[in-house]
C-alpha cells in the first residue's frame, strides 16, 4: 500500500515542479515542497516498515520535518 501511494505522490509532486519549470510560476513551489515533505514521510514509514535497524527512517523524517517548515514559510511570504 505505501508503495502505491509512493507512486502516486511521486507523479502529483513530478506534474507540479514540471508545470512550475514550463511556466516559470513560482507560486507553485511551496506545494511542491509540501508534496515532498509527505513523500518522504512515506518513505520513512516505508523503511520503518521493513524493520530495518538504519539510520534512513529517521534521516527521512528529519528531512521531511525540514521541508515542512520550508514549505510553511513559503505560504507565509
């Protein structure tokens, strides 16, 4: 099931950066970089699923926390 919504996320979040880079909109980069925030929070639970003992998991959610807060001040200013 995560794998199927990896995808999925991953097509929405491509479709927004390729629209943003064709029509030089910038407006559109605070939801691409809230698109990638959830796509790595699956990606973690991904790895935390597998039980693998790694540091990943945790680098992915540290990562997505990062871009949350980015993605959060982008809808600011």
């Amino acid at each position: 099931m995560l794998k199927k919504l990896r995808k999925t996320i991953s097509v929405i979040v491509l479709a927004l950066s390729l629209y943003g880079l064709i029509s030089n909109n910038n407006e559109v980069l605070p939801f691409t970089m809230a698109g990638l925030a959830i796509l790595m929070v699956v990606m973690g639970a991904e790895e935390r699923q597998k039980n693998r003992k790694s540091y990943r998991s945790y680098l992915f959610f540290a990562v997505s926390l990062f871009w949350i807060l980015v993605s959060i001040e982008g809808f600011i200013y």
